[in-house]
C-alpha cells in the first residue's frame, strides 16, 4: 500500500524503522591522494533494491541525494541497488534531530558521538598548525571559504608553480608566426 502519511510524526517514525534497518552513520578520517590534509568523511547512508522505498524515504526526510547503482556486467543476477546519502553538517543535525528519539540503542550512541565530537565532524579550529609544521595564527594565518590556511605554504605552492609555468609563458605561442 502506497498511501501518503497522515502525519509528519507517523513519517519519521516509519523513516527512522528503514534507516535502523537499512542505514547507517559512517564517519572518519581519510586523506585522498591529492590533498595534504586529513578530511573527515561524514555521512547517514541508507541503501536497499526498492527505489520507491529509497525516494519515499528521502521525501520524507526532505535532503540528502539518491543515487543508482546498476549491477556489475558480470552479475546479470544481481538486482539495481538506489543510495540515499546525507552529507552536510546541517543536513545531518536535522535527521538526527527528528530520529534520535526513536533509534536504538546503537545507533544513537553513535549518532550523539558523531554529533559531540568536533574533530569528527569537520571543525578544524582546534588545529594550532598545518602538516608542515607552519603556525596556523597572526600573520600566518588566513581565512577564506570558512576554512584556516597557512600562508607560508600557500607561498611555498605559489614558488613551485611559477617555476614549473615560467617555461611555458616565455616561449612562444605553437602555429603563430
């Protein structure tokens, strides 16, 4: 039966029993090869083979993104898989916010560790200096897009990359007489 919900209470509830069913809270500390600083990876993550079921629970929740993943070439057998995802620190605070009331033991201890703990969720204020060792404070330090940055790195970055440019620059132009 595909009925809306009555209530906006009633959808949580029933969105809160697929995400202790099907979910769960994935955090932690990661660096990808192109970044010098460790980032933390957070996310609510619920995933299943019903689609309608996965965009029913994302409407309810109302963010997040969907995502389809078909089966490998290979396994012919295998059934679509559909990923909801949330991400972003206000995203997740509103979920949990409505659900932790009614999740389990389990899970919402993890969720309050997610919630509690700045480190793992993305703060870097609490950094005194960058991985090279440069303080992150008074003339050293400068602000932009909401994030710390170390200028003598940045200046460090700006030598390399006018050296490794400065070729390319001064010769001439290829096709052009």
């Amino acid at each position: 039966m595909n009925t809306p919900f009555d209530n906006e209470s009633l959808a949580w509830a029933w969105a809160t029993g697929i995400f202790e069913g099907e979910g769960h809270i994935s955090y932690g500390q990661y660096t990808k090869r192109h970044q010098a600083h460790p980032a933390y990876r957070r996310a609510l993550v619920m995933g299943m083979t019903d689609e309608d079921t996965v965009r029913r629970f994302h409407k309810v929740v109302g963010c997040g993104t969907v995502a389809h993943k078909a089966p490998p070439a290979d396994k012919p057998e295998w059934k679509d898989f559909w990923r909801w995802q949330c991400a972003s620190r206000a995203d997740i605070a509103h979920v949990l916010s409505h659900m932790l009331p009614m999740l389990g033991e389990r899970r919402s201890a993890k969720a309050l560790e997610l919630l509690a703990n700045p480190a793992r969720y993305g703060n870097e204020r609490n950094k005194s200096h960058c991985l090279k060792g440069h303080p992150l404070s008074g003339e050293n330090l400068y602000e932009s897009g909401g994030r710390r940055h170390c200028r003598e790195c940045r200046r460090e970055h700006s030598r390399r990359y006018e050296a490794a440019n400065r070729e390319k620059r001064n010769s001439p132009r290829r096709g052009k007489v």
